[in-house]
C-alpha cells in the first residue's frame, strides 16, 4: 500500500472536495468517516498525520469526500510531474500549468476544421516560401516546454533564425514567436486565463484566439509583458492579420458552414 496523491486541483461545492488521481481507477468515497470503494480501486485505507490531517491512501481511482468533523477539510496536494503527463492516454491532450495536470479529450471536428485552414492559410506563403515571405517554422500542436509548465498550443510558430535544428526533439524548450489557440467550450477558460499568462511571462509576441463557434478572430500583441488586444474579426471578410499580414485571409473559409473551396 502506498499513499494516495492527488494530481489535479481540488474543487470544492456545497461542502464536497473532488479531485482525481493519476492512476485509472473506481471511486472511493467518504462519508461520516467510512470508506466505501467501488469495483476498480484496489486498495483503501486513510490515515492522520502529525497535524491531524486526513491521508487518502488507494491505488487508483477517484476520491470523493463529504465533510466529516467540519465543513472543510485541509487536504494535502503535490506539483503534477512530467513522469504524471506521461501517463495520460495517447489519445487525449496532456498539459502541465502551475504544476497542475490538464487532460483533455481530443477535440471536436468544427475545432480541426479551423485549424487545418488557418494551416493552410499560413504553411505556403510563411513555411515553405511559396508565394510568401517565408522565414517561419509552423507547427501543429506542438509539445511546448516553458520553465515547468509544459504546453500543447493548438499552432504555433517560431521565426526561423530563432529555431536551431531540432527536428529529432521530442518537444520545444523555446517559446514561440506566435500562437494560435483555437477555442471550444471545454478549454476556452484555460486558454484565457493560465495559457495567456505563461505566454506572456515567456515572451510570445504574437498570440491568435479564433472561436469556430461564434466565428470570431482575436488579435493580440505583447506590449510591455501584457496583451494588448490589437483588433477582433468576425463573420466573413477579407483580412491581414499580424504577424502574417504580407497575406489575405478569407475568414469565411476558416468557419464549417463555409461553402468557400
């Protein structure tokens, strides 16, 4: 038996604390101070230490606890680890902000639809050269390193003679020139609240929000280590956006209802 570790942040309403673990697992739940485990974990127990606070000790599974004595209870938490991020099934998108652990499903078809134009917008003209400036390395989604957050941007971009040789390197340890994150109602408060700040902390100069579902492009600039919001496109409409204004782009290309080629 050895200590159960919470990984995930604490959420706590109408006096019920959850949190998940990062083992796979059946739930356990507290209740007047008994434990009942549900088929999945395997083993049970709790304990108190020195201070008098509740130890949840469990193999795997989720934790749910009603108070007990009182209508909080101090729990104990530990910084996600990038050996935690690994764990996370292949097929769902694993980030690590503020030492917290973000698992999240893979996203929606109006979600890729989006991104695969923006693409297809921006590879010829800024990557490859074709009809374009070039200069850029753009990739999608890339695995993003910054201090101890690591970060899956839904596109980013580095100004070539920024970006050394690393394409046998399993993840970037330079921040971005640009970013674009576009957004669903499952990660939209994510990407505008810790994913903005860390961008801004590391220096992104340039970061994109495109919302597929109310149709809109936010452009943001860093200016003084904030963002400053420089325009918001919506609908459709022709439109040069920095840093990639040397280009026009369709916006009613990037939205599903479409019926542009």
């Amino acid at each position: 038996m050895r200590q159960w570790e919470p990984l995930l942040f604490w959420e706590s309403a109408g006096g019920h604390v959850r949190a998940e673990c990062r083992h796979v697992g059946g739930i356990v739940r507290v209740d007047g101070g008994r434990i009942s485990v549900d088929a999945g974990s395997k083993v049970c127990d709790r304990e108190r230490d020195v201070q008098g606070r509740w130890r949840f000790l469990s193999t795997g599974g989720v934790v749910s606890s009603s108070p007990m004595s009182s209508p909080e209870i101090p729990w104990e938490s530990r910084r996600a680890t990038y050996d935690d991020l690994l764990q996370v099934p292949e097929h769902r998108v694993a980030e690590m902000m503020d030492g917290v652990l973000y698992s999240q499903a893979r996203p929606a078809l109006r979600h890729s639809r989006t991104a695969s134009r923006i693409i297809g917008h921006l590879i010829g003209p800024f990557d490859l050269g074709s009809g374009g400036p070039g200069g850029w390395d753009i990739l999608v989604e890339p695995e993003v390193h910054l201090r101890e957050d690591v970060i899956v941007p839904d596109i980013a971009g580095w100004r070539r003679e920024r970006m050394a040789d690393a394409s046998d390197a399993a993840h970037a340890d330079l921040a971005p020139d640009w970013v674009c994150e576009v957004l669903s109602p499952s990660t939209c408060k994510l990407d505008r609240t810790r994913k903005m700040a860390i961008y801004a902390r590391e220096g992104v100069l340039h970061l994109w929000l495109v919302d597929p579902i109310q149709q809109t492009l936010e452009v943001y600039r860093l200016a003084g280590g904030f963002w400053l919001l420089v325009r918001t496109f919506h609908d459709d409409g022709v439109v040069r956006v920095e840093p990639f204004d040397a280009i026009e782009i369709e916006l009613a290309a990037l939205w599903w209802n479409s019926t542009r080629a």
